[in-house]
C-alpha cells in the first residue's frame, strides 16, 4: 500500500516537472519571437535592429530614412549663403558664349603698369580660376570678368562655404547643387564649357570664324585671374552673380548688389 502511494506521489511529481518546464520554454518563446500580421496588435511586434536604432535615436523608421543633404534638393535648384531656395530653368548643355572682340580700357591703366607682384598661388589655381573666367564671363569687359573671379574667391574665405576651401573646391561645388553652370557635362560630348576652356587654355588652339577675339578674351580672363589672386577685388564681398536679365527680381530681393557688365553680383542679406 505504502508502496503504490509513493509510486502515485512520484509519477505526479515528474507530471508536474514536465509541464512547468514546458510553460517555461512556452513563455520564452512568446516573449522572442515576432508576432504574425493579424494577430496581435501592431505595438506588440519585435522592433528588427534597424528600427531599434531608429528609436534609440528618438526617431520613427520613417524619420530615420534622410536623405543626403546634397541630394534633396531637385534638379535646377540651389541654395544661397543665407539658406534662400532658387530655381533656374536647367538644360542639358549651357548656353555658349558668344565671344566678340571689346576694347578694354583698362589694358593700360597705371595701376596695371606697377611692378608684378610676386606670385601667391599656384600655376594650378590660375589655370583653373582663368577657365571658369574664361566660361562665364567670356563675353565680358576685364571688369565684368575681375567681378566673376572675386566671386569664387570670396566664397574660398567664406565660412558660409565652410565645406569649399579651395578654388577647385569651390568651383567644383555641389553641396547644395552646381554652383557653376559650365561645369555641367553635355550629355552628348561628354564635355562641360570648363572642360573645353581647360583644353584651350592648354593647347592655345581656338576654333571657329572668331579666333582672334577669344584669343584676347583668354589673355583678359588671365589678367583678371591674376589680379584677384594678388589681391583686387572690384565687388566687395558678394558671394552670388546672375546674368543682369535677372536683375529686377534680384533688386526687389535685396538691396545690396552690384551691376558690373552684363551680372548682377549680391549677397542675401
């Protein structure tokens, strides 16, 4: 008789051990694994890695999804030093310039016949500054093109362009988008007007029935290059220029700007 009750007290303490094991492992198993869509309600599903970075962040998966600054912003637009938005109707390739043959009143000047200072920068950034002159302001007196170099140097020392430090930096910008039209490449060349005015810088080859004209347009954006590099700034410190048909926008904007040749040159603010 003894004997049956500890054989019955016994087979009840193993039933016992076997189910609140499995309990256990039942609760572990609730308490890790996902739940299934539809069954529970959506809070109560298990965050995956990435969304448990999200929230550690204090944002939501969709939040945490940012893309880069430098590609926000669409196609034709750009932001200025003072955070303004700006849209300029894009196209494939920049418009090229007619360059024509203009009288400098300036090739003589005193100031230009002082003694030659001694050179601060390097073959590299005249090269580079003369082309982008070349490109933009092509089809500029020497104060229109001194204007467009002054540009690109202000934007060098300024700390609102605090991630372009360099000229080529700078000219090459596209933080926020291109900075500088004529580094855009032609779908069809392959080639931007940069590209085309380095190549001319280089070989001193012009094409077309206006050779001499650009040959004296290329002397005069060295001129100005130069004097920018040594120091002669004909527009303070702007840090923008458009072409002057967008003035009347530009002046209900701003009050201070610059008309020098055929661009605008102003700071928003």
């Amino acid at each position: 008789m003894i004997t049956k009750k500890l054989l019955v007290t016994l087979i009840t303490m193993v039933l016992l051990s076997i189910c609140f094991g499995t309990t256990a492992f039942a609760s572990e198993l609730d308490a890790t694994l996902p739940v299934q869509n539809g069954t529970e309600d959506k809070d109560n599903i298990v965050n995956t890695d990435s969304n448990i970075e999200s929230q550690s962040n204090g944002t939501t998966e969709e939040e945490a999804v940012v893309e880069d600054p430098e590609l926000t912003l669409g196609e034709g637009y750009f932001i200025d030093e003072q955070g303004e938005v700006y849209y300029v109707e894009p196209s494939d390739e920049p418009e090229e310039l007619v360059i024509e043959d203009i009288a400098d009143d300036t090739e003589d000047s005193q100031e230009d016949n002082e003694p030659a200072k001694k050179p601060s920068y390097s073959e590299k950034d005249l090269r580079l500054l003369t082309c982008l002159i070349y490109s933009e302001a092509g089809n500029q007196n020497y104060e229109g093109m001194l204007g467009v170099a002054n540009v690109v140097l202000n934007r060098v020392k300024s700390d609102v362009y605090w991630h372009a430090k360099t000229i080529k930096e700078v000219i090459y910008d596209h933080k926020w988008s291109v900075q500088f039209a004529v580094t855009i490449k032609s779908k069809s060349t392959g080639l931007s007007m940069l590209d085309k005015a380095l190549n001319t810088y280089d070989t001193r080859k012009f094409t077309g029935s206006n050779q001499e004209a650009q040959k004296k347009a290329l002397n005069r954006a060295i001129k100005a290059a130069k004097a920018a590099l040594e120091g002669k700034n004909n527009i303070g410190n702007y840090l923008c220029f458009q072409n002057k048909r967008s003035a009347s926008s530009i002046k209900k904007k701003f009050s201070d700007y610059k008309i020098v040749g055929d661009h605008i040159f102003y700071r928003t603010k």
